[in-house]
C-alpha cells in the first residue's frame, strides 16, 4: 500500500494523525466536491483541514475542484481593482509585516494625503486598466475628522468622474465614521484580519484582532460591502490558516483578499522566507473551499510569490485581482493580467457575491 | 530591530519644487518593475549605501528608495501604474 501522507482522523472527539493511504486523497477530494457541487454545503473544519494536508501531488487536482466550485458559485467572470496608497507611511500600529509602520526602520518615507488632483489621475490609471473598483488606503489607525473629510471629497470627486465603485481602506472606524462613509457613497470597506485571532498577537501589539473584527461588522451594518482578507506566510501554521477561514466565515466579508508575505527590509517579518509557490496554490484552493461564494482576490505578493503560477492561481479559486501597483510596492504590467485573463477566456466584470 | 526612527506621521521632508503636487509630470517612472536604476550610480537605490558596498539589493518589484545621486532617502508615490521618486536635493529621478 501507498503511503502518501498525513491526515487527521476526527473520531469519538479524539484527533490522531494518521497516515493517508493511496485511495485516501481521492477519497477526501470526491467527498469535498460532493459536499459542495450536489449537497450544497460548507465542508466541515475536519474536512478543511484534511484537504489542506493532502500530498504536494494531490494539489493539482484540490486547486480544479476548487476552480469548478468558483465557476459554480461565482461564473467565470473576474473582477479587476486599482489600488492607491493616498497617505503613505508613519503609521502608529505596529504591524509586524508592514513596511509603512513608523515602529521599524524601513526605508518607505512617510508622505502625507496625496492631493486630490492626485488621487483623480491615479482614479484615471485606475479606469484605463480596465477595472471597476478603485480602492484609496490609509496607513493610518484610524482616520480622525479632517482626514475623513478628505476621503469623503475624494469618494465624492471619483465617483462623479469615473464609472468606478470606491472602497477605503482607513483603519479602525467608529459606528458615526462608518455611517458617514456610508452615506458619502462609500461601496465597499477593507479591514483585513490578516490573520487568525490565534496568532495575531504576534504580529500586532497596538490593537487587537477584536478591534479588527468591530470595525468590520461596522462597516456590515452601515450596508457597504466589507473587504477582509488575510496575510499568509507569516509563520502561522496550517491550522491557524484553517482558522482564519472558520473566522472569516462566520465574519461574512464580500470579498477576501489573499496577500502573500513580501517580506519587507526592516520590518520584524523582513527576514523570513516567502511562501513557496506550490503551497500558496495549495492554500488558494483552501480558501476557495471553505469559502465557496465569496470574491477570492489576488493581493499583494502575488507576484513575487507565484512568478510563472499566477495563471494557476486563477484556475485555483482566484476570481478577482488587483492590478497595477500596490501601496509601496509594484505590481506586474496590468497589460499582463489582461492578457492572463483573456488567454483564459475569463472576462473582466463585476461580481455580485452570493453572500 | 531598531524601533522609532522617526515619529509616527512625520512628513517632515516634504516634497520638494520638483514636484508640485498638482497633476503627474509626465516623466515619471513607468511603474515597470523591470526598469533599472542606479547601476552606473554612487549609491544602491534599494538601501542607499555606496554602490562599492552594494549594488543590487532592489528587489525586482520594489521601486527606489534612495537617490542614486546622494544616497538619501527619497520620497516615492506609488500610482496604479505609475511610481514617482524624489529626491529633496537631486529632484525627481528620471
């Protein structure tokens, strides 16, 4: 008999690893497509968890079911988003992966609020490159008066101008801050929990995964549609990235961001090795999974993470992207993803989730 | 890890007369991260230090840091398909 690997065995209460056997990994993929393509329900955290165990061979065929569960949930369209980092560096939080936290010595230079003549020419790019959502971030805690007044005139100008949905991404929010973004026209707000509750006091001492998750049922009650992702690689393990989709799941985001660790010079996080490109494959198809009918986006460090596997990635569960450049970083020719998304006869459009 | 290098928010070193701040001259970086900078320069344009002690710690994807002409660290905005990097001596790098 064949021995493949590793798989959690749940019986009467009690978890034992065990070795999987040859049949197994097939076993576990049918049972999964069955659950989600014919039963039509979430797969347990046993199940999850033991998808995400399967042997480096079985991966492949986890990332095309996870495809067909996408196509099924969600249609073949993809969603394409500009980002502009509109107020760069000298944040106050400590976030251990960030390049733009006032606490390390990065070489990323603190600027303030970009002008609004800026702001509508990076609203422009954004337009040009195809995608339908244009997303302004912060590095900020949270935004104070003045700074929510320059969002909501930025919100107001892009949305006049340009046919795009606007999102902010402005930290922690209040319940009278989420409601003004809200009514200025506000469509959708990012608050990652970047990771799982478990693991995130040891990325982030300056507030609490508790403080995160506030701020996004916030955003969820003042109606704008809630963007929460994740940050893989940043030494959490497989089963904290199993929480992360249990925690996101029960938080019901529209669209999850997936960021893969760029580890940046400077930060506590600047020395650890990226996730290897198979295993963010592996983990995409995870996500897609547990998390069937939400918009699953590419994010930062897809790039330098993936290199010639960004294509696979989009037949893993991948059905949204940002394109273009990130907050302090670059991003590929968006000419490339476009080209990426038609060669796959995938085309560009707006997503309306099933949650 | 050095903690505190600068106050939170501090945005002190401003842009300079290269760039006004109003729309984006038309000489700014492509945003292609396979562009090149500083390797017929003085200084790493990923870490800032004499090109005799390193040249070539820019990752592919990351745009420069530090002026090639002095070794100072630049301010740098990044735009969905555009990067622009100043240098508070030595302007805008072309």
């Amino acid at each position: 008999m064949i021995m493949h690997g590793f798989v959690t065995c749940y019986a009467f209460g009690v978890t034992t690893n065990q070795i999987m056997t040859d049949n197994q990994p097939r076993l576990l993929l049918r049972n999964a497509e069955e659950a989600l393509l014919d039963e039509r329900r979430d797969l347990t955290p046993e199940e999850l968890s033991d998808l995400a165990r399967l042997p480096s061979q079985y991966v492949a065929g986890l990332a095309s079911l996870a495809h067909e569960v996408r196509v099924d949930r969600c249609g073949l369209e993809v969603e394409v988003e500009g980002i502009l980092s509109a107020k760069t560096g000298g944040c106050t939080e400590d976030c251990s992966f960030c390049s733009q936290s006032a606490h390390y010595d990065s070489p990323v230079k603190a600027t303030p609020f970009l002008d609004m003549d800026e702001v509508m020419a990076a609203a422009k790019e954004t337009a040009a490159m195809g995608a339908s959502k244009f997303c302004l971030v912060l590095a900020i805690k949270g935004p104070d008066q003045r700074i929510l007044d320059r969002i909501i005139e930025a919100v107001g100008r892009v949305r006049e101008e340009f046919d795009l949905q606007v999102a902010v991404s402005a930290g922690l929010l209040n319940d009278s801050q989420a409601a003004l973004l809200a009514e200025a026209g506000v469509h959708c707000y990012n608050h990652n929990i970047e990771t799982a509750r478990s693991y995130f006091p040891n990325i982030v001492s300056s507030h609490t995964w508790e403080d995160r998750v506030e701020t996004c049922r916030r955003v969820k009650s003042h109606g704008m549609e809630l963007c929460s992702g994740v940050l893989l690689g940043m030494g959490e393990s497989d089963e904290q990235r199993i929480e992360m989709i249990l925690q996101l799941r029960d938080l019901q985001p529209h669209d999850v961001p997936i960021n893969f660790l760029n580890p940046r010079p400077g930060t506590p996080l600047g020395i650890r090795d990226k996730i290897p490109a198979w295993e963010a494959i592996r983990w995409i198809a995870t996500f897609r999974l547990g998390l069937p009918d939400v918009i699953l986006r590419y994010a930062g460090g897809r790039e330098v993470t993936l290199r010639e596997l960004q294509a696979m990635g989009i037949t893993s569960g991948i059905n949204a992207l940002i394109v273009g450049n990130y907050l302090t970083t670059m991003g590929r020719d968006p000419k490339e993803d476009i080209a990426m998304l038609q060669d796959m006869a995938m085309p560009v459009g707006v997503i309306e989730s099933a949650i | 890890m050095s903690k505190q290098s600068r106050q939170p928010d501090d945005t002190s070193d401003s842009l300079g007369d290269a760039h006004s701040g109003n729309a984006r001259p038309d000489n700014a970086h492509s945003g292609n991260a396979r562009q090149s900078y500083g390797t017929e320069s003085g200084y790493c344009p990923g870490c800032g230090r004499p090109v005799a002690e390193c040249n070539g710690c820019l990752p592919e994807f990351d745009p420069p840091r530090f002026c090639p002409q002095c070794g100072k660290r630049m301010t740098v905005k990044v735009a969905p398909t555009a990067v622009y990097a100043v240098c508070k001596v030595h302007g805008e790098l072309r």
